[in-house]
C-alpha cells in the first residue's frame, strides 16, 4: 500500500533522474553490503545502466558468516548485477578481527581507494537514507571530496521495504529474523555482526539474545 502512494511514485522517479544524472557525468560504481538499503540502490542503479560495476566488501567470516555472505553474493546476481567487484582481507580472518576495528577500517579504506583508482571510477552511489545516525546522516547529494554519491538521501526505512517488497527483490533472511524482534525501522544488516553497532540492538549470531552469557549455562547448578 505504501508503494501505491503517489509519493511514493514521485520519490522513485527523483532518484532515478539523480542516477541517470551521474551515470551521464562519469564512470560510476554501487557499492554494495547486501543490507535492505544497499539493496534497493542497486536495483534502482540498474534500471538506469544494467552494465554498472558494483563493488562489495568481504568483511571475513569472523564479522560475516559464510553462508549470510554466500546469500549476498546471490542477490546480487539475482538483482541483475553482472560486473560485480568483491574485495576482502586475510587480515579480517584473525580472531580478533571483531574488537580490533582500527584495522578493520585501515584496510577497508586503503583497498576502496586503490580500488577506485585502479577502475577510474568517479562517482560512487552509497545507500545512506535519512534516518542514519547525526554523524553519516546526509544532507547534500554529492560528497565530493569522496565522489559519493547519496541518492537515497530523501528515503525512510519505510520507503525501502515497500520498494524491496513491491518489486519481489531478494534480502537477506536474517532480517525475518530480527526484524519483528528489533523493529523493521531498526534492523541493519550490521547490527547483528560488528561490535561497534551493538548500540543500535544485541549481536544475536547464534541465536542468543544476550550472547555473552551464552556459556553460563555449564556452570550453573539447578536446585
């Protein structure tokens, strides 16, 4: 019913002109986590060059389990991409790749920018929508030190799920899972995997609300 709104119509339509905008000015590139936000920022990107490069990032199995990241890859491809650039880090495979995020973010960084040096990209759409936090929360269209490009910037959280369910697009499973438990407005895909988004809702991995007490069990002795 949200998607049905005229509003709504007219929100897709704008996006679509920033797309095609960019697409027409330089090389551009998705990037792509395989989130609900991300994931209707490549559908959309690809209605306007089905050719674009995508680029998505490996965060290693100790911050992305294989078979949520095997998932992504999937609906990628089920979306429509066909130049699909996946990059990663051994470095990310170490078992303190979880709390030690100086490093994580070192090496994100250092490989997108060569990366993007080596493919000559210009542009690079991002999926940040206005509900982010205050300090990615974004305000402009273009960031251009960076060649970001935010055309989701005017998107609610409700505007992505009548999107991703009106046009029947792939996501992640993980979030029927946490999605009536946290919220629809508060599920990220991140959330349920790196420690610095723990504010935003628990890590649930194995299935545990409150994972740090997952082993208490062992030692508890019933009366």
């Amino acid at each position: 019913m949200w998607a049905k709104r005229p509003e709504f119509a007219g929100l897709v339509a704008d996006t679509t002109c920033i797309i095609r905008r960019y697409v027409e000015k330089g090389k551009c590139v998705v990037a792509f986590s395989g989130g609900k936000d991300s994931t209707v920022l490549l559908h959309l990107a690809l209605q306007v060059d089905p050719e674009l490069r995508v680029f998505h990032w490996d965060h290693g199995s100790q911050l992305m389990p294989r078979e949520f990241e095997e998932e992504i890859i999937a609906n990628a491809r089920q979306i429509g991409a066909k130049n699909l650039v996946v990059k990663g880090s051994s470095l990310l495979e170490r078992s303190d790749a979880r709390s030690n995020f100086r490093v994580w973010y070192l090496v994100f960084w250092n490989t997108l920018h060569m990366t993007r040096r080596a493919e000559a990209w210009d542009f690079q759409f991002v999926g940040l929508r206005k509900e982010e936090s205050c300090k990615r929360r974004v305000t402009i269209a273009e960031h251009k030190q960076w060649g970001e490009v935010y055309p989701l910037a005017d998107w609610s959280w409700r505007d992505v799920w009548a999107y991703i369910v009106s046009k029947n697009l792939p996501y992640p499973k993980v979030y029927d899972v946490y999605g009536p438990v946290l919220g629809w407005d508060q599920a990220r895909l991140v959330t349920f995997f790196d420690q610095e988004f723990e504010k935003f809702g628990s890590l649930y991995l194995d299935g545990f609300f409150f994972p740090q007490y997952r082993n208490l069990g062992k030692n508890l002795k019933v009366e």
